[in-house]
C-alpha cells in the first residue's frame, strides 16, 4: 500500500464525515466480517424522555420520580438525563402551584456512583437509593415484575427505583430508532457483512429495536454487562471472524478498543471516541458502510 494512496483515502473519509485515527486504519477496516451495533445511542437516538412511572403496590409515583430524579441528577447516561429532567419538570410545575420560590427543584444527592451497564446509586434525604436493572435488587415484587414485561414489550427501556433495600417502582424511558440506522443495516449485509445487536438493555426491548431495523432475532445478545460486550467480541474472533463495533458509550469502549476496528458515533462519550479507530461525525450509522466501502476502493486503487 502506497502512503500516499492511504493519504487520499483518509482525505476522502474526512469529506465524508468518517475521521480516521491514521491511514494504516483502512486495511484493518477492509477485513471486517461481522459488525457488532450497540443498541442505545448508536441504533437509537438515545434522545430519552420519560413514558411511564409506575410504583410498586404502597409507593407513590411522585415520590419514585422525586427520589429517581435525584439521584440521577449527577448521571451523563441518556436514561439518567431524562429521569433528573422529568423530575425537574414535575417538582417545578409543583413548586409553581405552590408559588413557592424557584432553586433547585432536586434534593442533593451524596455519594453519587454510576455503574455503567447496570444503573445509579446515591443517598438522597438519607435515604440509600438505587436505580437501574432489577439485578440491583435482591427481590421485587410481583406486580412490578409485571409492569417491568409490560412496558419492555411496548418497547420502551424500563429500570427498577428502590431505596433503603426496597424496590418502590419503575420508571421507563422512550427511545428512537434513528431515521438511517434501518439503511445502514441494508447497506452492511449488501457489502456481505454480518450485522448484530449488542445491548445492555433487556432482551424484549433489544427484539423490538431489531425488528424495527433488520436484525433477526438470533442475531441478538441482550442483557450484557460492558465487561461482557468485549467478551463478545473476544468469543467471535476467537471464532476467527474480524469483528467491527460501532458504540458511543462509556460502557463500549473496552468492547471498541478489543474489537478489530472500533466506530465511535460523533457526540458520543470521550472514553468511545478515545478508544475507537474511526469516529463517524454527525452520528449516521450509515457512514460504518461508506467507511468499509472506501477503505475497499482504496485498498484497490493501490493493487
Ligand atoms: P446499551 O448497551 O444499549 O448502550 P447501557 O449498557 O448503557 O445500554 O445500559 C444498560 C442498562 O443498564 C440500561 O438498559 C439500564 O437498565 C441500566 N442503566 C445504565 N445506566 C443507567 C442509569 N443512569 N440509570 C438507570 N439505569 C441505567
Ligand atoms: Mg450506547
């Protein structure tokens, strides 16, 4: 491969909106079989808001959304954002009602730690609270377990609200599916690619996204910790295919950085972009295609 060949094909990538970490990138690209997209963020906007709030049997709405909201406050994922600002919105309108005077509408939260891939926890009016996958908790009750399939089988990402070891209800947040992500798909198996769909998020959620996409069921893994996404990519390389793994996540850049060639989304986290060997500008899943059909023209050009 010529220099100067490789120079003219990161050029172009760069028109496109593809930066590429250096021109040796493009030969790693070429070799790409199967493409790993994680769901939340990368598939879907990850643009969250707020669909349903539902208390366990003896809890109140208001007060899981109040005390979620709180301990979200402090969390950069795109559930907590959404969580902290329907919370906000709801004390304000109350606090407006009561003409009370505006400040934080939020109690503080203390000792606030984000668990990538599992959920916030923090302590908020004393209380020791915990919001994210049921595997936080120890046991829920059985109408919230109910709710939980409820809202996942409307497609909708749902996580457990508990405080002082009690689950107390759910909040579930609404997603997008990008308007290109279903092309990009297309365009990926048209250049013999394998795609699949790797998320943190539940299985019913993930099956929904798929479908709305293209991706059949069985090419699928849901439900996996960040430490099992570079699992993943491990066990298919191990299986001697050349992986690629689009993500934008704190949670993917292990999974990125493992991978044969990573993609981060543009506006995704520092630690996916840092960690990634393409970085796609304005977010378009499309552009992981272009990359890997120019990367193939380059590597021509130069045979
Ligand atoms: P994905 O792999 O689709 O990008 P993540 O790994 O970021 O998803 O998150 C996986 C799951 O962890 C979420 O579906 C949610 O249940 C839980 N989770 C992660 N961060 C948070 C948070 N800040 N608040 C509540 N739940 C969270
Ligand atoms: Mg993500």
């Amino acid at each position: 491969a010529t220099p100067t060949a490789l120079l003219v094909g990161t050029g172009r990538g760069a028109q496109l909106g593809i930066l590429i970490r250096g021109p040796e990138i493009l030969e790693s690209t070429r070799r790409v079989q199967t493409v790993l997209l994680d769901k939340t963020g990368t598939v879907t906007t990850g643009r969250m808001r707020v669909a349903a709030v539902r208390p366990a049997p003896g809890e109140s709405a208001d007060e899981v959304l109040r005390i979620a909201g709180a301990a979200e406050d402090a969390s950069e994922h795109p559930i907590g954002r959404a969580i902290a600002q329907a919370a906000q919105a709801a004390q304000a309108a109350q606090a407006a009602q009561a003409a009370r005077v505006a400040g934080s509408p939020l109690p503080p939260v203390a000792d606030f730690a984000g668990d990538a891939g599992l959920g916030v926890r923090g302590t908020v009016e004393g209380r020791a609270v915990l919001v994210g996958r049921e595997r936080l908790f120890a046991d829920l009750p059985g109408p919230l377990v109910e709710a939980l399939a409820a809202e996942r089988a409307l497609g909708r990402t749902a996580v457990v609200v508990g405080w002082d070891g009690t689950a107390r209800g759910l909040v579930s947040v609404a997603d997008t599916v990008r308007p290109t992500a279903a092309a990009a798909v297309a365009d990926l198996r048209r250049l013999g690619l394998h795609p699949m769909l790797l998320t943190g998020d539940s299985a019913a959620v993930a099956r929904a996204v798929a479908a709305e996409v293209g991706i059949a069921p069985d090419d699928v893994i849901a439900e996996v910790l960040p430490e099992d996404k570079v699992a993943t990519v491990r066990r298919l390389q191990g299986e001697g295919r050349a992986v690629a793994m689009i993500g934008d996540g704190v949670n993917d850049a292990a999974a990125l950085a493992q991978a044969d060639l990573g993609l981060a989304m543009g506006g995704g986290t520092d630690a996916a972009i840092e960690a990634s060997d393409l970085t796609l500008v304005n977010a378009d899943p499309r552009l992981a295609a272009d990359a890997i059909r120019l990367s193939r023209a380059t590597l021509r050009t130069i045979r």
